[in-house]
C-alpha cells in the first residue's frame, strides 16, 4: 500500500511540474526596451496643440512628442526685436514601429536633441 501512495505522489508531482513547465513556455516573451537614437527628421508639427511627429534617420520608428513651448519677444536693445521660440518642457514621448506602439528608451541626449528640432521648427513657422 505504501508503494502505491508514493507512485500516485509520484506521478502527480511530475504532472504539476510538466503543466507549470507548459503554462511557462507559451507566455509571451518579455520585450526589451528598444534604444531609439539620434538623428531624427521632424515629419510633422501641430503648434496649436503642442505635438510633434519624428522619424528616426532610418525611418524605422515615429516618434510622438508632447511638449509646452514659449513664444516671445526678444531683442538686442538697440531696436531690433524678433519673436523667438522657447520649448520648456517635454511632456511625454511616444514611440512606435510598425506594428504598433513600443517600449523605448531616449537617452537625455536624444531629449535635448529632440527639442532643439522642435525650436528649430517652430522658429520657422512663427
């Protein structure tokens, strides 16, 4: 009898440990972050609602980025005054591929990149 009960133990150990290993093997897969780079290209800018659209140079991810932007006047004090561009903050960023939205990482530099095209581009339109 005891033969029996470690046998039926036995056998539903190794059936719990062969359903665990299952339900394991078909989880997704855990996504890295993606390093999205420098250099990007400005493809579209909306002023009034504060977002701007960015490809990376090799046009493999889009970048959606939400900003606060400053528009005044400057000068040098001798009478010439000019409106110039300020992008205070970057509110968030988004980033995607083809198939979709993804988790990315942009480094500090990229940022400062990525808002000085946004100054850039906003200077030419105001």
């Amino acid at each position: 009898m005891n033969i029996k009960t470690n046998l039926v133990k036995s056998i539903g150990f190794a059936g719990v440990v062969s359903a665990l290993t299952a339900a394991y093997a078909f989880q997704p897969a855990k996504t890295e972050p993606v390093y999205v780079m420098a250099p990007f290209k400005i493809d579209g800018i909306n002023v009034k609602a504060e977002q701007a659209t960015l490809l990376t140079a090799d046009e493999q991810y889009s970048l959606e980025v939400e900003y606060v932007a400053d528009v005044y006047m400057d000068g040098n004090g001798v009478g010439h005054n000019w409106l110039d561009v300020e992008v205070k903050e970057i509110k968030d960023i988004r980033v995607y591929s083809e198939d979709g939205e993804i988790q990315a990482y942009v480094d500090r530099l990229d940022v400062v990149e990525i808002k000085e095209i946004i100054e850039q581009e906003l200077r030419e339109r105001v």
